[in-house]
C-alpha cells in the first residue's frame, strides 16, 4: 500500500468525528434554542470521558504520536463555534432543500437523524482505512473499532440497541464495493486488509 501521510489519516478520522459532536450538541439543545446559540464547547465537557477514549483508541489504531493528534485542537471542532443550518446540511448530506424553513424543528430532526447515520459510517471508514494503512491486524484491532463506534454513538446522542450493527451494514454496503471491486483499482493487500476487518467486524456485531 502507498505511503499515506499520518498528518492526512488523522484528518480523515477527526472529520466525521467532528460531524458526530456538532450533531450532538444541537441534538442535546432544547428545540427551540437557534442554531447559532448551540454550546459545543459545553456538549463536548459533558461528553469528555466518551471523547478522550474515542481519542485513545483513534491513537492507537493509527500509531499516532502526540503531535499528530494535536490535529483536534487545529481543527477546533471540540471549542465553541457557530453551528450554522448549512453545516448540518454538510453533515447529513443535504437531505434537507436549503430555504427560509431550514431550521424548523422537523428539518433539523431530518438533518440529525440521516448526519448521524452518514458521519458514523464515515468514521467507521476512516477507522478501518487508517488500521488498514497502519498494517494492524483484524482481531483485536477491530474490538477497538467497534468500542470507538459505540462510544461515538453516545456522544452522537443516539442510544439504540444493535446501533454499531446498523453502522456496520451501511459501511458495508456504502463503502466495501469501491475498495473490493475488480474495477477499484486496490491492491489485493489492500483488499484483504479490508476484507478481514469487515469479517472481523461482523463477528463482534452479530454476537450481541
């Protein structure tokens, strides 16, 4: 597999990890408040022991060192910052028409429930691509991902039973073909790299 920067790996975790915090926090907020008077900063405290081990096992999956991981504090996404109709647009995928109705209680409940689905499985993605690309075997790295996606599910606000077997089906489906596809263009170790934690995966989900 081609030499991927760590600096670039990490990004692409924190990313759909910042999505999952933001969604959070309005998901938290009392419907009424605006968007923009929306505290992540205070979400983010009151999530702190979700975070910081959602942030151990990101650096362990990826080896990363502490300097790579200081990429959350340039990324700000845990601070307090405007939280505006069109960055939950972002987050969930458009799912909502932008217009003067944006942010009516029934469109932002749209726009949390099909962001979370979208930035779970993103971070997902961004999980296995880093332990693939980090050499790291299926088991037990794979225990360590699927404690990531249960502990993001919490600060994502969502509390469901068999979430993170949900999750798991949509990266398959959503996200396998492109990687495993004769036409993908992936190498076969990079196949089976993805092969084996979606295997290994699958058996953690299935079995609670």
């Amino acid at each position: 597999m081609p030499e991927v920067s760590e600096t670039w790996l990490a990004r692409e975790t924190f990313g759909p990890l910042g999505g999952i915090i933001e969604l959070g926090a309005v998901g938290d907020s009392d419907e009424n408040v605006p968007l923009n008077r929306v505290s992540v900063e205070n979400y983010t405290a009151r999530k702190h022991g979700d975070l910081h081990r959602i942030l151990q096992i990101v650096q362990t999956v990826g080896k990363f060192h502490e300097s790579t991981m200081a990429v959350v504090d340039d990324l700000g996404w845990h601070t307090d910052h405007e939280v505006t109709a069109p960055s939950l647009l972002l987050r969930s995928g458009g799912i909502e028409k932008y217009s003067p109705d944006i942010e009516a209680p029934d469109a932002v409940h749209r726009m949390l429930g099909a962001g979370g689905d979208l930035q779970l499985v993103r971070f997902m993605h961004a999980l296995v691509g880093v332990a693939v690309a980090r050499n790291q075997p299926a088991v037990p790295t794979s225990e360590l991902i699927v404690e990531a996606i249960q502990k993001a599910y919490a600060v994502a606000g969502i509390h469901e039973s068999g979430a993170d077997r949900t999750t798991f089906r949509m990266w398959r489906v959503a996200h396998l073909p492109a990687v495993l596809m004769p036409s993908s263009g992936s190498s076969e170790t990079v196949k089976t790299g993805y092969r084996s934690f979606a295997h290994a995966i699958e058996r953690i989900v299935s079995s609670h």
